[in-house]
C-alpha cells in the first residue's frame, strides 16, 4: 500500500530540488535568458539620458537580471519542476523529431535579433488596388513547369547555401533564396524594344538573362514557384518586382536572422528588411533585381496592384 501521507509538499520539495550550487546556476541561467529580451523591451521604449559609457542602459540591465534573480529564486520549487518537465518534452520531441533542442536555440536567436533590429513594414490591402496590367499575358509567360526554368532552379539550389541545412524548417525559402542570388548575379537590364511593351517567358529569358523588370519579375517568380515557393508580383507606376511568402511574424522573425547573420551577411550588413504585410497579416519579402539580397530596399514605395503566383 501506497502511504499518501508521507507525500507532503516537503517531501515533494526534496525530491525535484536540485543539489547546491546548481539550482542557483540554473536559477541564474534562467534569470539571464529571460532578462535579455526584457531589457530590449525596455531599452526601445525608456527615454535615453544619454550617460557616459551607456551607464544608464548598463544600470538597467543589471536591476533587471537581479529583479528577476530574485523573483525566480523565490519561486525556486515550483520553477526547478516546470522546467524539468519542459526539459524531459523537449527531449522526447527531440527523439520523434518533431522540435528539438537546436530548433529552440535557433528560434530564441531568431526572436532575439528580431527584436534589436527595426524591419521596414509596408500594409498592403488586396482589396484595394487596381486589376494588374497584362495580367494574362504575365501569368502565360510564368512557364514555371517547362523543364529548362525548373532545371535552372534546381541549380541553383545546389550551387548556393548547401552550408544552411540547419534551417530544415525554412529548406523551401532558403532554396528560394539561392534561385534569387544566381539570378541577380546574371541579370542584365535592357529597355524593351521601343514603343512595344515585350513580356518574354521565364524560359525565353533563360537564354541571355537580359529583359527589364517584368521579365525579371516573371522569371524570378516562375523559377520560385518552380522549388516550391510561393511568389506575387507587385506593379507599381513604371515597374513590376517580385515578392516571396514568407508567413507569420514568426517565421519572419527566423527569416530575418538567417538572411542577415548566415546567407546575407555581407550584403546586408545589418540593414534593416523589407517587406509588406497583406489583409491576413502574412508577410511577403522584397525579391526585386535592385537589391543586394533578399528584402532589399524598395525601388518604389507606392503599390497599385499585386498578383499571386499559384
């Protein structure tokens, strides 16, 4: 027989502490992990005095972490036993392969970042804007299924980013991604012939990568949409450009962080990214010819159509 009396909140107690000094480690740890992207909070939104050697921002930190310290210290029971079953999930999902521990640390990294950096948000209503010009001759010439476009695109994945496999979860956009630097690599502008609005397929302009921005737009969607992903074109004024699906904020968060710390980290050089969010709050990633990498700056601000590319 089980004696359910000898299970108090004592014996509980002393059965998930951990030994000393490791609760404190852990309570430390604890206290620093969550410290950090509270002190981002606080540091975007409290005036800046503008002290010597950022003493101010030095002095907030360490309240914070000591705050916390002590609140988590207090509460050192209860907190030692969410996280050993946090820890024992994390490791049974790590073994099914669901989400493991380098998918946590990845997006811990990813959230981190993306709350130190300031991205360009654009709102784009759908509803809005006017019918797409030469929509039926653009979408005809995104010959996405002929082999020559879908042949390109699969060499592309393999000739750039082979060294991102721990993205597993962004695979698609990061072969995206490739298929966008081997095209701004090769891209040559030239004016369509004169008085004449020339749209080329995406396989026509295979063979000299030369066209002006509809036929960049049209090939960067179709070799796109040729690996997966999921491409519109926005037309502005005078030009057509590209832009990817990326989803949620959350996977822009995670977005964000690889083009800027892995694939891009040159081009960008910490530049901020751009993009535009839709009625349904989905984020679409510039992929435009006049960008270093994807997210670039806008050529044009303003928007008078857009098109999905399914």
């Amino acid at each position: 027989m089980i004696d359910f009396k000898q299970f108090n909140l004592n014996t509980i107690k002393n059965k998930v502490m951990l030994p000393k000094p490791w609760d404190i480690i852990m309570v430390s740890l604890l206290s620093l992990v969550i410290t950090i992207p509270v002190f981002i909070i606080a540091h975007h939104n409290l005036v800046d005095p503008e002290w010597y050697f950022e003493l101010d921002r030095i002095l907030l930190f360490l309240s914070l972490l000591s705050i916390l310290f002590f609140i988590l210290k207090s509460l050192k029971t209860i907190l030692i036993l969410c996280f050993l079953v946090y820890l024992f999930l994390l490791v049974i999902s790590s073994i099914i392969g669901n989400y493991g521990i380098s998918d946590m640390a990845q997006d811990y990294n990813s959230m981190m970042f993306s709350m130190a950096e300031n991205p360009n948000p654009q709102d784009v209503i759908i509803s809005r804007l006017l019918p797409f010009p030469n929509k039926t001759k653009i979408v005809n010439a995104i010959d996405y299924s002929n082999p020559k476009v879908r042949n390109f695109a699969l060499m592309s994945t393999t000739k750039h980013f082979q060294n991102a496999k721990q993205f597993k979860k962004y695979r698609t956009l990061i072969q995206c991604f490739a298929v966008f630097t081997e095209i701004q690599n090769r891209w040559n502008y030239v004016n369509d012939p004169k008085g004449e609005e020339y749209i080329a397929k995406a396989s026509e302009s295979l063979q000299h990568f030369s066209g002006d921005c509809d036929d960049h737009a049209i090939l960067m969607a179709a070799c796109i949409r040729a690996v997966g992903g999921t491409p519109r074109l926005i037309s502005t004024n005078d030009h057509i450009y590209p832009e990817i699906f990326i989803g949620k904020k959350a996977d822009f968060e995670a977005i964000n962080f690889i083009i800027q710390k892995h694939l891009f980290k040159k081009e960008t050089k910490n530049n901020s990214l751009h993009y535009h969010i839709d009625e349904r709050d989905n984020i679409w990633l510039n992929m435009d010819y006049t960008a270093k990498y994807p997210g670039g700056p806008f050529m044009s601000e303003e928007i008078l159509g857009a098109m999905i590319i399914q």
